[in-house]
C-alpha cells in the first residue's frame, strides 16, 4: 500500500488503507506489528487507550525509527504488513499487484585504502521536521567538504526552502564545474 507520511512516531489507523486500518484495530495496547516501510523492517506497538478508555486507534514506532525519519513528512512510502516476524520474504504486500518492483542500483564501492574517493565533493544536510520556521533554523544543519578534506559547517540559519535552494546552488557550480 502507498501511504502518505503524516506523522515521525506513530501510524494512524484512518490514515491507513482498510486492510492495514483491520490490522491496527485489531490489536491490543501494547501488542507488536512488523511492518516493511519502503523495504526496511520496522517494529510497531499499538498506542495504549486513553484515560478515558477510549481505544487510542495507532501504532507507534518501537523499532527500525532510522529508517522511518528517513521518510519525509508528507511524503509517500510503501508499507507492507509482514504476516511472519521471522520472515521478511513471507510478507503480505499491501499494494496494488500490477505496481512494478523498485530498481536497485548498486554503486562501486571504493576499495579499502585506495585512498580515491567515490564523489569530488559531498553535502551532508541534517533535516528538520519543525512546521515554524525559527524551529527550522534552530535545527537545520548543512556541511559541505571536498573528497579529501574535513566538512566545512555552513554558518547560516536555514529553513527547509533556503536548504533547498543552498544545496541545489552547490549543484549548479558542481554542474557548471563539470
């Protein structure tokens, strides 16, 4: 199933297609599912009721949040329920049967002490999912560094679309350099 992102801890069962929405229901507080979000095994936890009793409809994240934050808020992922917890390979996908599979591409992997590099120069950005923009620039992070030397930190307060607009500036002189 594709699956909209809307939240960074947790699933919400209306937000979920009915096959995966039965699953979480079904669950009792507490009780773990093995999910596949966008090919990586993550572990979840049906939230507890509230104090009120009423059942709290949503999965939290227990397991595997690396490859969760690695899936931007708003963004679409592939989820698909793993039937056995054992087995990734016996997992019920939860999409469409006629999507096609995703392409891997591997790339070189630079032999150990060769001393080359893979890339000329690389950006590394540590991303925020803060909505108010003096939230973004408090926790946006950005670096830059040539292949042979130590990362330079950007020295600038960013927002998600300065990010945007400081790494793709990057890329065009990267371009332009060939």
């Amino acid at each position: 199933m594709f699956m909209q992102k809307r939240d960074q801890a947790c699933i919400w069962a209306r937000h979920c297609d009915p096959s995966l929405q039965a699953a979480i229901t079904d669950l009792v507080p507490g009780q773990r599912l093995h999910i596949l979000a966008n090919g990586s095994q993550t572990v979840w936890a049906r939230m507890n009721d509230g104090k009120d009793g009423r059942p709290t409809l949503g999965i939290k994240i227990i397991d595997g949040k690396s490859a969760w934050q690695m899936i931007s808020l708003g963004e679409t992922c592939d989820i698909r329920l793993v039937q056995n917890a054992d087995s990734v390979s016996e997992s019920k996908a939860l999409l469409p049967p006629n999507r096609p599979a995703a392409i891997v591409i591997e790339l070189p992997t630079p032999m150990a002490g060769s001393g080359s590099p893979l890339f000329d120069s690389y950006i590394f950005a540590d991303y925020s999912g803060a909505a108010n923009l003096n939230g973004q620039r408090k926790s946006i992070k950005l670096a830059y560094a040539e292949a042979s030397s130590e990362y330079q930190l950007v020295r600038e307060s960013l927002t998600r679309d300065s990010l945007v607009e400081k790494i793709l500036g990057y890329l065009r002189t990267a371009t332009a350099e060939g």
